[in-house]
C-alpha cells in the first residue's frame, strides 16, 4: 500500500525592518537589495497539502473558500516547481488557514508560501535544508523566505537563484520586542506589493536608495539588533519606512499607500514619543501601521492606539520561530 502524501506545517508572517521594494529578476523573485525582518509570533498560517493520484487538477482553499483565479494561478505555479524538484506530477488538495482576521490588510503571501513551500515538500518526503527551503519559498512570494528561519532574518540578493535566501540573525528570545499592529484599513490595497515592485524602478531616487542609502542602514539595523539598542533601532527603523513610501510616491505610476488614519498614527507616535513612551513606526504596501515597542510597553501602547479614532483593530505580535512542520 502507498504513503499517503500528506503534510500541514505553520508559518509565521514577517514585519520587515529593511523593506524588500524593486527585483532585479521578477521571475525568480531575486530583490534588488538585503531585507531585515522579525517573525511574528500569533500571525501565521496553516497549510495542509495532499498530494493525490486521483485528482485530476489542483485543489486550493485558503480560509474556508476556493481560491480566487489569481491566487490559484500562483499556487498551481509554485506546486509545479515543486512537482519538478520531485520529478512527479501528483496533483494537490492545498487546504490554508490564516490566524489573522480574513482581509485584515495584513500581508499573508510570506506566511501563506512559507507553510505552503514547508508543507509541499514534507508531504514529497523531499529533504531540503532550511537554506534550500528559503530559496523555493522566495519563489512563491519574495518576503515568504524570511518566514523559514527563526526569529529575526536576514534575506540576502543575488545575482543567482542559488544564493538568495534568507537566515536567522538571532533566535526568537534574542530580544523582548512587539510589533504592535494598528489595523485602519481591512479592505484589498489598491497597489498590489507585486505591482509596485515593478514601478519602483521608476523612482527617480531608486538607485540612490539601493546604492548609497541601503548599505549604511543596513548595517546600522544589524548593528542595533545585535546590541538590543533600542533608540537606533528605531530610528533606523522608520527612516526606512520613509525612504521605501518616499520611492512609492515618486514612482510611475505612484503608489499612495498611506490614507488619513495612517498619517494621524505616525503623529501619534510622535507625540507619545516626546511625552516618554519610546514607539517607532513601520509601514508596508497599505495603510496599516506596524509600531515596534520594548515588550513591556506593548499593552500601553496597545491602549493608547485602541483609543484613537481611526484604528479599527490592534494586534500585538511578539518575535517568534519560522516556519514548522505540524505533522
Ligand atoms: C512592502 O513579498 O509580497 O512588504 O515577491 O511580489 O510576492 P512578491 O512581493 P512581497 O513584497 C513585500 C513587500 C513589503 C516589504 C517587505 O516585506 O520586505
């Protein structure tokens, strides 16, 4: 009697502290530049694979429904590489789970490709090491090879598929810091993080960023995680959140990510700041606003966001271990 080809494994989404924006190979997904994140503990998404002969195409659920035609596009592509590594053509029932609310503006491409890629390979019996199983999560969703390994990532570019993957920096308890999310908008963004990758390009100040910004902020968000120091930390965090939306705005077409209840957070934060309450901002493709606090401050914090008007939802997310095979 046959195995059965089943396997469900659990991936943590990822808060980038340097931001993955530009490819230098859209395909292979190969980033023009080094990104740093944190795994977010809470926030993940759990994915079974079957692979099974008597299926005559793929099967996709992603929370309760059928994948919409995009979604299924992508998977049934990513499926088929991983066919290709285990020389089979096995369809799929590929059955996904977020933790977090459906449609909350929450990416879920990293976590969603890091427990497909984990759960695909396991179900194929295919022994990857977490070097190679970074590099096939990269080519589902770029920012999905940050959420393979432990902790705090490092995603290195490359000019070949081979060498860009990404690697913890530092465990999970390496540093008692929380991302805490303030949600303002839980509908679809306009630009697609695929699409804006694209223009990027386009900005006029593009290639300084990648050339003369990105070397030195890189190595001074390595350099404050290492020391757990707080203040650059955060410093450097949101000069780069700045610098990623100030390359969004100039690009053609421009991307205008933020709306008026992200702009009223950040002066928040501002203010909270000045009156003692160290918090520094992060913001991806869409308007929700990432705020990263020491962990004892992250209930204060929370508070102080719930309060605001604007803020629809606020979840907190401590650092938290990548990507596991559940069984
Ligand atoms: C702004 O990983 O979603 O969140 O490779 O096209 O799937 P694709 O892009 P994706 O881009 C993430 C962009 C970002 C920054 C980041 O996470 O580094």
């Amino acid at each position: 009697m046959s195995k059965s080809l089943m396997a469900t494994a659990q991936a943590p989404a990822n808060i980038a502290f340097i931001k993955y924006w530009g490819k230098k190979d859209s395909g292979l997904r190969l980033p023009a530049n080094d990104s740093i994140s944190m795994n977010l503990g809470g926030i993940n998404t759990t994915t079974t694979v079957e692979f099974d002969a008597q299926l005559l195409a793929d099967e996709v659920i992603i929370n309760g429904q059928p994948a919409d035609e995009r979604a299924y596009g992508r998977v049934v592509k990513f499926l088929d590489k991983i066919r290709q590594l285990a020389s089979q053509d096995l369809k799929a029932k590929v059955t996904s789970q977020n933790s977090f609310p459906t449609g909350a503006g929450l990416a879920s491409s990293a976590s969603g490709f890091a427990a497909l890629a984990l759960a695909a390979v396991s179900a194929l019996q295919l022994e990857l090491s977490e070097r190679e199983l970074s590099q096939l999560a990269r080519q589902g969703s770029g920012s999905a090879c940050r959420s393979i390994p432990d902790g705090f990532a490092y995603w290195k570019t490359a000019d070949n598929s081979v060498d860009s993957f990404a690697y913890s920096l530092h465990s999970a308890d390496h540093w008692a810091i929380s991302d805490v999310i303030a949600l303002v908008d839980q509908s679809e963004k306009s630009t697609s993080s695929t699409d804006g990758h694209k223009s990027a390009l386009t900005s006029p100040f593009f290639k300084t960023r990648i050339e003369e910004y990105l070397p030195t902020q890189l190595e001074k968000v390595k350099t404050a995680l290492t020391q757990r120091n707080f203040k650059d930390f955060g410093q450097a965090i949101e000069e780069e959140a700045l610098n990623l939306h100030a390359i969004c705005l100039t690009s053609k077409p421009p991307a205008i990510y933020w709306n008026s209840a992200t702009l009223s957070i950040i002066h928040s934060i501002r203010i909270w700041r000045e009156e003692g309450l160290e918090a520094y901002f992060t913001i991806d493709a869409g308007p929700n606003v990432h705020v990263l606090v020491e962990t004892k401050n992250a209930e204060r914090l929370k508070t102080k966001l719930t309060e605001l008007p604007e803020v629809e939802e606020v979840l907190i997310a401590q650092s938290a271990v990548g990507a596991r095979v559940l069984s």
